[in-house]
C-alpha cells in the first residue's frame, strides 16, 4: 500500500476512546508497552478470519470488525480472563475509507464495551482480506479453565442457546448464493447471533473469582467437537440430555426442535460456554450467576471414560442413538 | 482444512524444544497462560507477512519461517527487550508435510537460538499463505527505546552494514522473474542476509540495561524512512555523513560506493538497529559493546529541528545535496 494509505489506517485505529493506565505505549513504536498486575496470570490467544474461509464477501465491515474481536474475547472467556489489550494485523487488497470507518466502527463497539484497548498491530497489503487479532488478559494465577480439568460425576452447563451460529450461517451463505433474496424476523434474529455473538466474559470470570469451575471452553466449532476436546483432555466421557439443550425460539420457530437439537449438537460459532461444574458446586454456581442474568443450562454429566463412545446421548432418560460430527465451515 | 490436516500442523508446531518456566499453558487451550517478572513491563509487537507483498511464492519454507520470526524478533531487540514467546497465526491453501516441516525448522532454528517458546497461535485455510506473528518480550520498567527520545547533538549509530536487504531484494526478484539463473558468492552473500537477518537482541539489551540510549528503531523500511521517523517523533533533524554509512564488502565489490551508498540510504529488510546516544555516553558505549562482538557505526549527529528537510547529508565536512525517498518493496 502506498504511504498515504496507511496513513488513512492510522487515522481510524487511533481514534479509540479506551485508555488504559496499564498502557504505557501503544500504536506508533516498534513495540507496544503493558504492565501485568502482581500475582496474575497472563492469558493470550491468536485468532485469524479469512474471506472465503471464515466469511462472505459481502459482510458489512461492522459486523466484521465486532465479530473479529469477539471470536478473540471469547477464548479470554472461556479461561476466566479479564480482557485487557488487543493487537490486530489487517490484510487489504486496497485501503477503502469507508469500509475502514465501517469497520474500526464496529471493533471498537465491542472493545469499548469491555474498556479493551487496541495498543498495536501491522497492515499490509494482500490480494484476499484476512485479520488476525491476538487478544491478552489477566487471570488469578491457577484459577485458570482448562480443557483437561473435567472430573467423573461434573455437571455440563452450557450459557445461552446452540444452534443460533450455525443456522444463521446457512442463512448468509444462501443471502450470498442468491438462494434467498430477504429475510424475516426470527432468520434475520438468527443472522445477528452468527454476526455478533456474546462473549461470555462476565460468566468466565465468575467462574474463576468464586471458583465454581475449573474446566470450560467456547463453542467456535460446535459442541459435539468442542465438549469431545474436554473429554480427551480429560480423559471422560459425557452423557447429554437432548431435552436440554437450550435452542431459541427463533430456531424452533424456524427448524422445530429435532432439527435444533441437530443444530446444537453440530453447529459452531456459538461462542457460548461450555463449562463443568462438580456435584457440591452446584447450588452455589446458582447464587453466584443469579446477578449475572446470563442464561444458563445444566445440559448433562460427565462419566466415567467410555473407550467406544465419548458422548452417549438420552432423552427423558432412555439411550438414544446418535452419531454426529463437527460440522466444518466453508469446507472446500 | 480437513481435521486430519490440523493434526498435522499440530505435529510440527508442538515439537519444540524451548521449555520456559513463565509458560504454564502453550498449545491446545483457548489460550495460553504465562507469567511476568516482577518490575518488567511487558513488550508486544505483531508483523504480518503476505505472499506476493512480502515474499516470492519460490521462497524456500525454512528460509520464510526464519524470517517471518526474525522480523519481529527485530522489533524485540529495537525496544530493548528480552524476547520470551511468540503466537503464529498461519493461512495456508493446503498442509504440505514437506512444507510445514521445513517452515517449522526454520522458525525453531531461530527461536531455539534466542530461547524463545512458541506458545499458540491459529492454522486457516486461504487462497494466499501468509503469516502473523505476535512476538513477547520483558523490558524494565521505564527503560524501553522509544522513538520518541532522540535529543540534539545526540550521536546516531546503527549496526552491521546497511544496504543488503535491498540489494538481496532485486537478486531475488530477478531470480523470481527469470531475469537471472545463477548467482555468484557475493550476491549469495546478500540474497543471505535479505532471507537470514539477524536481530539484534543483544545489542538491544547492552543498550537499555547499561542506560546508553533510550532512542532507537530497526531498520525495515531503510535508513531514510526510518530514521525520519525518530526525527519526527522527537521533534529534531540529523546530519548524515554519507562515508560513515557501513555497507558490505560483498555490496561494494558488486555496486561500488555510490550506489552502495544508495542502498544504505534507500533499502529496508536490513533489520539492524539504528539508535541515537548522548555525547557524554560515547566512550561507555564503547566499553559495553565490545564484548558483544556486534559492529556498530556512528553515521551522525541529531541537530535542531530543520522545519525544511529533517535530513541533511555530507560528505568530507561539506553538505551534498540528495533527496532520497524511502523504498517500497512490492509496490502496486
């Protein structure tokens, strides 16, 4: 890109209102410069989004912007993090003023919300748009959710409602086919929790400061994949109850509940939570997530290893036979 | 990618060999968890590069995993700091073993050498491979370069020689292009230090632990651009003595002084570290760096801000007139 467009890129990422104390020297150095609170821990996950391989062409740079960061908070999230700085790395064809307005726009929506600071990052060009963004937080130390920590007779909880991701993914990817020229109430409802998910920050770290759970993760690719990364790392098993999963209306409005339930179990982009609770935690998770308002659901139970199958599913107490695989986006 | 395609790169990106103390969780959560020394501030830089802007799609991978961390262990080194961990975000259009292997040497080779763990990071599938590196590292508190901080009649200094990168650049775009088939040992010699900079960490920490400076950058973009950045960021002009300017004996022989002189001035993808230091410093200077083994060179001097032209050139004593504007590589 020639000078002056990167002069543009600056002029919208340093526009940000978020200024931090622990901040000494952000955008414009070689590096940027933070300080750590004593005794915390420093939590720090890398996400990229590529066009064509993460999403259409035809996003609106908003939404773009807001959910790049979110997919970012979510993993700080899933740890019990607090969310602190984020760094971005923009790939573009070519510097377009509104569409950098359009999207700085909706990054800083979500990191304003969360008092996130952006304290650096690279832009360069390149023929496809792709953003990297590498999000750090503060955790107590040893308080962290890991994935391996899932404990034989732990309840699963999962916060919000599955399935939304996947079938508003359905829905933009026959907007941008030409499938379906409009949509109505409940798709386009469903389109707005693919485009801007919740990360569940408030929920991760009420799990860590009241030490409610030590194991969670968020839902990027699905339960059925992602509850399956705790249960090997764990070495468990799971037992879901269908009648559980907790599905919107919107998506049972539009699918009915089998085909939610299927959505639940495969679809990803959620970025909810699913976390595991022990037997004697439980009426205190309820005390401590009352205030939260966060919606939450007891979905299931973690057992004992089953070498054959690693998640076993029932409804109203009886087995049912099931057999689901992660679903892959934009699969080639 | 296909699963089996993830579980590749896993392969290749968990067998490191740099085990660090400060890294409770690397790979495989959602995030990882690491900690700070007490009174250290925390230095984070992201660098992306793009096939196609940032290299020739002939790069060998080993060569490209080398550099894309030396790039920013570069920006490490010109803020003083001790790197300590970098996060990969890395879009390929397929997983080749024999490339991943290659690329993964490559980045271990250097990382290993600095003792730098890797400690996440992400793998998309995209049309364009390219790679996003987020790289750590500890500075004391209040000890950092900055660009900021250059005062007048401060001396200005840069390591190594000056002007291979760019000339390493138009050998191997001519290579790429088929205009060449062959090189000889001294363009070898440059092709070399465009593919195998060296950053220059130690020179980063002399610097700031023995308070020599507390003024430098790294030489990406050249000599012209990026010492202009230093003068307007502190507000000041330099003078620069064009028979200082240290260039290879292998750019010489080939280009002859003027045009080396040219290259030094102009070129980027050197990654030496230019820094300013005070007078009354210079002879401490000499001191600490001399068990270093690193060279080094005064080029110049800071002078009162010139609103006309914030850099002047000499040669022998006497002002020569040159107007030398920064080099973009790949330039659309």
């Amino acid at each position: 890109m020639a000078k002056s467009e990167f002069d543009l890129i600056d002029t919208f990422f340093t526009q940000q209102t978020v200024q931090r104390a622990d901040v000494q020297l952000h955008i414009g150095d070689d590096c940027a410069l933070t300080t750590i609170p004593m005794g915390k821990s420093l939590a720090i996950t890398t996400d990229t989004m590529v066009e064509n391989s993460h999403f259409y062409p035809n996003i609106a740079p908003r939404d773009l912007g807001y959910k790049a960061v979110v997919t970012n908070l979510s993993d700080l999230a899933a740890m019990g993090a607090e969310p602190a700085w984020i760094s971005l790395a923009l790939t573009l064809p070519k510097a377009d003023e509104n569409w950098l307005r359009a999207f700085s726009q909706g990054m800083f929506e979500i990191l304003n919300e969360h008092h996130v600071a952006l304290i650096g990052g690279d832009t360069t060009s390149g023929s496809v748009p792709s953003i990297t963004i590498t999000a750090q937080g503060f955790v107590e130390k040893n308080t962290a959710l890991r994935r391996d920590q899932a404990k034989v007779g732990d309840w699963i909880y999962v916060s919000g409602t599955l399935g939304d991701g996947l079938a508003g993914f359905y829905l933009l990817s026959d907007l941008y086919q030409g499938k379906k020229s409009a949509v109505n109430l409940e798709e386009s409802y469903l389109i707005q929790r693919n485009l801007r998910p919740t990360p569940r920050i408030s929920l991760g770290l009420a799990l860590t400061q009241h030490q409610l759970s030590c194991c969670a993760l968020d839902l990027s690719d699905g339960l059925v994949g992602d509850l399956g990364h705790i249960l090997d790392r764990s070495g468990v098993s799971a037992v879901i109850n269908l009648e559980d999963l907790p599905c919107s209306s919107a998506l049972l409005n539009l699918y009915g509940r089998e085909q939610a339930e299927q959505f639940a179990l495969q679809g990803g982009e959620d970025y909810e939570l699913c976390f595991t609770v022990p037997d004697h935690q439980k009426a205190l998770l309820e005390q401590h997530l009352a205030p939260l308002k966060v919606p939450y659901t007891c979905i299931g139970r973690i057992v004992e290893k089953n070498p054959q199958q690693n998640m076993t599913y029932q409804r109203q107490g009886k087995m049912v036979d099931l057999h689901i695989s992660s679903f892959e986006h934009f699969k080639s």
